[in-house]
C-alpha cells in the first residue's frame, strides 16, 4: 500500500525493502523479487533491497523482556541482520552484502555509549 501511495504522488524517492520474519535468505529473496517484479510491473515504480531479517525466537523474547533487541540479545541472527541494515543505509553501499557481524560491530559499540 505505501508503495502505490508514493507511486500516486509521483515522489522520486527510492523505496528500499526490508523483507522480515524471512525463514532462510533464499526465501526473504524470493518475497523480495516477487514485490518488486509486481511493482515494476503494476505502478512502474522501482524497489531496492536493503536486506532481510531472518525469523529469531530471539526477538520474541526480548519483547517479552520489554528489552531492546540490540541490547538483549545482540549476536542472534536478527541483531546480525538488522546490524547489516542499518551499515547499509549508513554507508549507502552494497559492499556489506557477504559481511560477517560479530559483538564488536557498530551497533554493539553504538549500544555501548548508552549503558
């Protein structure tokens, strides 16, 4: 729906696609390439990927934990995939697509100037 909507207005933005809760990278690629071959195809609008978050129990405990994720439990799979999200649109740069995250990253040492 937001797609169409930025679509209708003739906004020049890019829309980038964060597709979650993504059981395995071949399948949060195929929900990717599905949505934008539809919106290319139907509003004539453009998507880029900028990444996937797998599915993590880890985030459903850091809820109940009324906790942030990044803090709670920051080497799960999520905190990892969300890690690489956020360099990306830092950086604007694809050169993080193999990167591995380990506790040193940038989120961890960001989390680290608010404890």
């Amino acid at each position: 729906a937001m797609i169409k909507a930025i679509s209708a207005e003739k906004m020049t933005t890019r829309i980038h696609v964060v597709v979650n809760r993504a059981e395995t990278t071949k399948e949060g690629n195929q929900y990717y390439d599905k949505i934008s071959n539809a919106s290319e195809k139907f509003l004539g609008k453009k998507l880029e990927k900028l990444g996937i978050v797998l599915e993590d129990t880890s985030v459903s405990k850091a809820v109940k934990k009324q906790s942030p994720l990044m803090m709670e439990y920051p080497g799960s799979i999520a905190a990892k995939n969300i890690e690489v999200i956020a360099l990306r649109l830092i950086s604007e740069n694809d050169a993080f697509d193999h990167m591995e995250i380990d506790k040193g990253g940038f989120v961890h040492r960001l989390m680290g100037i608010f404890r």
